[in-house]
C-alpha cells in the first residue's frame, strides 16, 4: 500500500445520511478518531443535506469519481444497493473497508469478506463485514451453546421500523397519531397498517420485505459461525416499535442446567439479567452496547429444551462493533 494511504487519517462514511451512519460518525468523534478528516458521502437523493463533522458543518455530498481516495477507512451503513454498487470501487483503494449493510456477506465470491464482532477475532483482510443487532445476537448465542452440545436453535426476531430507517419511524408516528384520533392514515413505505400491529410481511406494493431481512441475517450467521455449528433456523417478524432489536430463541441442549447456560452466555459477553428482575426490551437496550438476556427458561414438556429472550440496540450495537473494528485496524 503507498505510504500516503497507510499513514492517511481519513474515514469515509458511505450511507452518511442513515441511522447506522449518524450513529457511527457520533462513535468515532468519541473515540480514539476524533480529530480524524471525515468525509461524509451518499446516494444523490441523500447529497447536499447539510450536518456536522468534528463540530463544524459538512455537507453529505455524492459519490463520484475520487469519493474513496487517500481513505484509511471505509465504512458502509447506507442502503444495500447503495453498498452493493459501491462496495468494489472502495476496495480497489487499498482502504480496510468495513460493510454494515449486509452487501459484504451476501456470499459473492468476488468480494470475499471476513465476518466480525468482539467475539470473532480475525482481523486479516481487506473487507470486512459487521452484522447486524439480530444476527450478532443469533451468531453470538449458537456459538455459545455449541460449547453444551447444542442440537438444535430456533429463533424468531421482531424487527423494529429503524430497519427500513427514518422513512419508517416517520410512518409508524403518523399512523399512530392518526388511529388514535380515528383518521385516516398513509403507508407509503409498508403498504400496510404497522401500528398496534403484529405481521409477517408487509403489503405488496413495500419494497420493504421481512423475507429479505430474514435472508440477510440468516447469510450473516452463515457467515459468523463458518461452518462450526449447525445453523439455526431464523424468520422475522415486524413489530410495532420504533427502534430494538428483540428476539426469542428455543434451544435443545445435551445440558439440563441453566446455570451452566448462563454461565457460557456471560462468557460470550451478554448481559444475563438477575431472576426476578424485568426481562430486557427495546426501551431499556436504547443507547446500550451489548446484547441482554433473560435467564434461560426450562420448558418442562422437553427435555434439554431451552427458551431464551434478548433485545439489543439495533443502531449502537452494529455501529458500536465498527468502531472496535476499526480500533483493531488502526491499532
């Protein structure tokens, strides 16, 4: 690599305009990179919105020929065909890119990339690829129970609005405010009602679909676990709040004790909440940076059977992992 990339100070963030992406550039000012030359670029719809960078205004602008230039970083948190497009023209600058969209772990042989989070410790590579809440969570607890002699996992995760970003907190806000007045109410990006409501797919007219978000954290898994357990069987189902990811898992297990299960859980850095106390939800995960967990529940009709319930910060938590990613990068 010449001598001026490997000493250059500058991040790209690309999908600077998203959730992911204001999150990650919050982290980084705070972290051992402030100070570091941020530039800030996205899809054309998303370029000229005026923000701030190391506490001066910068203006989101789009990429073009050069966007990646001089990077020492590369960070992805935009939408997946905005990464899927972009993804090689980042790569061939010599930067360590790091994905946070799901493109880098699609399985495309031309891009191979690594699988990270705190508990996956190889760093070699080039390209990088930081799962999402829901799939750190799965990956994290498989790998876990596999020390157990886990059999079998199940898990159903209940995806918050912020998956389809500020357009769908926006929709579920509207359409909240509008039943509870008893009007009439928009759906521009679901195609259906999603307030005070359970669904397994949205209308048809979306283009957001749970079935390509199963998919994606089922290809993240894939990609963590890299053939070491079995995989879990995993499916998405939409609830109706704004931001957390919430999940519930069922596992056999060749163990019958749940301290032991606690205690590999501990080990692979969740948060067990004490007996007694009140289970982890979307609200109390906001702004956390690790994954929690009620203690395992026995099911009596099973033998080796064990129920399991988690939330996560689905913005902090993937963008928390970039930025410890990016630490080991740049030591």
């Amino acid at each position: 690599m010449p001598s001026f990339e490997r000493d250059s100070n500058r991040i790209v963030i690309a999908g600077a305009s998203s959730l992911l992406g204001a999150e990650l550039k919050s982290l980084l000012e705070e972290s051992k990179f402030a100070g570091w030359d941020l530039r800030l670029v996205d899809e054309e719809v998303a370029a000229g919105t005026l923000t701030e960078a190391g506490g001066e205004p910068a203006v989101i602008q789009p990429v073009e020929e050069g966007s990646f230039d001089r990077a020492r970083l590369i960070f992805f948190t935009g939408s997946l065909e905005f990464s899927r497009t972009n993804l090689k023209a980042a790569m061939h600058t010599g930067a360590s890119v790091v994905d946070l969209t799901g493109a880098a772990l699609e399985g495309a042989e031309e891009t191979p990339a690594v699988a990270w989070f705190p508990k996956l410790d190889s760093v070699e590579g080039k390209l990088f690829g930081v799962p999402s809440a829901a799939a750190t969570a799965t990956s994290a607890l498989v790998l876990a129970l596999s020390k157990l002699g886990q059999r079998r996992m199940d898990v159903v995760h209940f995806q918050p609005v912020s998956a389809a970003g500020r357009a769908g907190i926006e929709e579920l806000e509207a359409q909240t405010g509008k039943l509870l007045s008893f009007q009439p109410f928009g759906q521009p990006v679901f195609d259906t009602q999603v307030a005070f409501n359970m669904l397994d797919r949205f209308g048809a007219g979306s283009r957001q679909k749970l079935g390509s978000f199963a998919q994606r954290i089922r290809a993240e898994v894939r990609a963590c676990v890299n053939k070491k357990v079995a995989l879990p069987a995993v499916q998405v189902v939409h609830a109706p709040v704004f931001y957390g990811a919430t999940f519930i898992a069922c596992a056999q297990v060749d163990v019958l004790s749940s301290s032991s299960i606690e205690e590999v859980c501990r080990e692979a850095e969740f948060v067990v909440l004490p007996e007694g106390d009140p289970g982890p939800s979307n609200v109390s995960v906001a702004g956390e940076k690790s994954i929690a967990l009620s203690p395992p529940e026995l099911d009596s009709s099973a033998p080796g059977t064990f129920w399991f319930w988690g939330a996560a910060d689905n913005i902090r938590l993937p963008a928390w992992n970039a930025v410890k990613l990016a630490e080991k990068l740049v030591p």
